[in-house]
C-alpha cells in the first residue's frame, strides 16, 4: 500500500521478532491503517534515551547507528521526529516464512 511506512531489513527482521513495536519519522503516516497512535513531534535524544528498546535496538547506540545508516549523515540530538505506535508485524512485512527444513 503506498500510504504504508516503509521499512528497512534491519525494522524488518525485529518486527517479526516482536521487539520493534514503534518507528520514527519525520512525517505523520496517518493513512497507514496498521498505526494507533502518534505522538507530538521529539527530539531525537528523547527518542534515542527512552525509547530505544521499543524502537527494536539492542541499546542507544544501536538506535543511533541505524538511524544514521538510514540518512547517511549525523542525527542530531535536537531533530524532531514523529513517533508511530502500532501492528506492524503483518503478513506484508513478512512476506515468506521458511519452516526449519529450507521449505516455503
């Protein structure tokens, strides 16, 4: 769906392990029916401190170089982000599941 937050391999893979249960960004996705909730704009430092685990990472660093990855340049700690909550492990982020002997 084009109104769907994307994301990347790294969201991916801790979406289907139910440990990302938020995502950041710079625009509200307010057509993307899998979101229940989004907060007020924050900064980047609130998000990287409080909110590091339920954005999937194993610690704040992590949060930090996967963001940065993400934009290919330094996030400060001053920029502001839209926090999403929501069902995002769906069947269209997990498109096939392979079973223990190698078969779809």
């Amino acid at each position: 769906m084009k109104d769907e937050i994307p994301f990347n391999d790294w969201s991916k893979e801790r979406l289907a392990q139910n440990r990302k249960l938020c995502t950041s960004r710079h625009k509200r996705y307010t057509k993307d029916k899998r979101v229940q909730w989004i907060s007020p704009k924050l900064p980047f430092w609130f998000i990287r401190t409080y909110l590091w685990e339920v954005e999937g990472a194993n610690n704040p660093a992590e949060l930090q170089m996967v963001v940065e990855q993400i934009y290919h340049r330094k996030v400060l700690d001053d920029e502001m982000f839209y926090v999403h909550f929501g069902k995002f492990n769906t069947k269209n982020q997990n498109k096939t599941k392979v079973r223990e002997n190698g078969k779809v």
